[in-house]
C-alpha cells in the first residue's frame, strides 16, 4: 500500500509533496493518518507547523535577524516594507529564494492568508528631539500599527491571520532610579509612556479572535546595530565611559533572546497580552559601560556629562540619561529559556 503525504497550508499556493513509501507506520513521528475515500493520506505534522510570517519593519536590526531564523526554519515571509529597492539590497533574492517583498499598496494581499503578523516598524528614537520628529517618532508607528490591524480586521475570517505579535517599548512604564517594573505595572506619565500606550492600545484594536502578543522591547544588544554600534567606537577611542551619573538602570536584552521570544510568541499559544522583551538581570548604566570597557579591553572611567548628551540630542537626551529596572516576569512564568541572563556573557558573545 502506498502512503502519499499531501498538506495545504495557509499560503497563496498549495504546497504538494512526491509520495514516500512507509513499510509500517510504527515509530514514525510527527505523522498522521486519516481513510478518506479507501485512501491513506499522510500528513508531515513538521509541514504543518510551517508558518506564513508577514512583517513590518523586517530591514531593521531585530527584523533581519527574525527574517534570517523564519527562513533559515523553512517558514515563508513576506516582508513588508516602504521600499522594496532597500529591502531587496538586504534580502537578495539568490539567499533568500521565496522571500515576497511588498510595497504598501500590495500589503494586504500579503496579511489576508498569512499565518501570522508581526509589526515592527518604527522611527528611530536615538536622535535629537525636536516637535517635528516628537510627532513622527508617535506618528511612524501608530500608522503602521492601525493599517495593519485594519488589514488584518478586514480580512476574511478564513484568511485572516490567527496571531500578531506586536512590538512596543518598556518606556512605557516611565523611568525610575528606586522602582522595579513589570507587566503588572502602571504606565509613566512622560512622552514615551505617552507614545507606548497610544502604540499598544492601536494593537489592541485587533479583532478577538487574534492572539495578541505585545513584547515592551528593552535596550537591544546585538553586532552591527543597536545600542552598542554607537558605544563601541567611543570605547575604541579611549572615550568610553558612563553617560550621565551612571545610576540609571538598563533593562537591557540580547537580539537572539529578542527574536526567539518573538518566535516563540508566533507558535506558541500560552504567549499572549503583555510580555517584556528584557533580560532577567537589568544593570545600572555604570555596570554596563565596566563589562564593555572589560571585554573590549578599554577604559571605562571617563563619563559623558549630562550637558553634552543634551546638546547632542535635545530633549532625546531622556533615553539614555534615564532609565527603568524591567523584569521579564511574564517570559519567566512562560518558561522561556534566555540564552544570554547576564550582561556579560551577552557582550563577550558580541564583542568576539
């Protein structure tokens, strides 16, 4: 008798498989059997966790790198972007064979049949503030947020996307030198908190039957972007030390750990509300700036005084002068397994 594996998946196209031949079913995993019509159909349980991703802001530092893993597991992503030139630069179709790049117009032909959706896209918040791009820095990202909740809320329910993981930042509880913050947690009373709840509070406009998950994103630590793509060269200069006192806290998250939790959020159903997108052990500022100063083999005693952050950066000045301890309680009790739980081991593994 011959087993014929045949799977469709929530993709524009089929996906069909060459039959295989089993001489017995016995200790065969991830595979299942159903009679239909006095035939033997099997189904690859592996083919159908297969996931259609669509996401914004995937040419950015954490959205490569989840492109990357989604493709790399054999998952189809759409990317959908604002400029398929800059996007085609970074995902080449001859390393990324079967990638769909989408301008916004064709958006919602990418939403409506993916598995799932995740909104990354965001301007930029490490800049000098002033009322043009305070408005943006809000504006860029409640934009994104409602077209493609709307997309997805517009969608057939047969074709509409059955989770979307949905990025927002742990400026939302404000910042403190003495408090420790959590899901739990109110919601600060400064700019930032002001422009996460707005952020959040689009996402949840998400039709009901979406799983929603909303992960408030720490500072992330990664090669070639990040925080750490503006701090190296000032340590490689022998300028690198604490910015401001040094007693503000950095709740901070290594972009492996960062893209796993995002992963994991796409197929694992437990994962769902708010999630802190933060390593278990936040460091003050001093404490950060000694371990890259150690690892890099550079001093770090030479502090950056709050007058100079200022001139550079205005008002922006805030996100590095002040901070806030998050705790990761939720991906804790969700039992997610940080790779990197410590500041240290995350730069040695960086820096190398």
């Amino acid at each position: 008798m011959e087993l014929t594996a045949f799977s469709w998946t929530n993709s524009i196209s089929p996906s069909f498989h060459f039959p295989r031949k089993f001489s017995s079913t016995r200790g065969c995993k991830g595979v299942r059997i159903w009679c239909v019509g006095g035939n033997i159909d099997v189904v690859d349980s592996n083919k159908a966790d297969e996931m259609t991703v669509s996401i914004t802001g995937a040419t950015g530092f954490i959205g490569k790198r989840l492109v990357q893993k989604l493709h790399a597991d054999n998952h189809r992503v759409r990317v959908l972007t604002r400029s398929r030139t800059k996007a085609q630069s970074i995902f080449p179709a001859k390393n990324f064979p079967g990638i769909v790049i989408a301008e916004e117009s064709e958006w919602r032909n990418c939403i409506q049949g993916s598995t799932a959706v995740v909104n990354l896209a965001g301007m930029p918040i490490s800049t000098r503030w002033s009322p043009e791009i305070k408005k943006e820095i809000k504006n860029s990202r409640i934009r994104v947020t409602s077209k493609v909740v709307d997309l997805i809320n517009d969608s057939q329910d047969e074709l509409r996307p059955k989770v979307l993981v949905s990025a927002t930042a742990v400026g939302y509880y404000g910042t403190s030198e003495t408090r420790v913050f959590d899901e739990q947690s109110p919601s600060g009373r400064d700019y930032l908190a002001e422009v996460c709840r707005e952020w959040e509070a689009t996402a949840l406009k998400a039709n009901g039957n979406v799983r929603l998950a909303l992960i408030r994103i720490g500072v992330v630590l990664g090669k070639d972007g990040g925080a750490l793509a503006k701090m190296i060269p000032l340590f490689n200069m022998f300028a690198g030390g604490p910015l401001g006192s040094g007693k503000q806290w950095f709740s901070w998250i290594h972009v492996d750990d960062l893209v796993n939790l995002i992963y994991e959020a796409l197929s694992n159903p437990t994962y769902n509300g708010v999630i802190n997108g933060t390593a278990p052990n936040p460091v003050r500022l001093s404490e950060m700036c000694d371990q890259l100063g150690s690892v890099l083999g550079r001093p770090s005693w030479l502090p950056v005084p709050d007058i100079a952050l200022k001139a550079v950066l205005g008002e922006g000045a805030c996100v590095v002068l002040e901070g806030q301890k998050v705790l990761p309680t939720r991906a804790k009790e969700l039992g997610f397994p940080f790779k990197y739980p410590y500041v240290k081991d995350a730069l040695k593994t960086i820096v190398s």
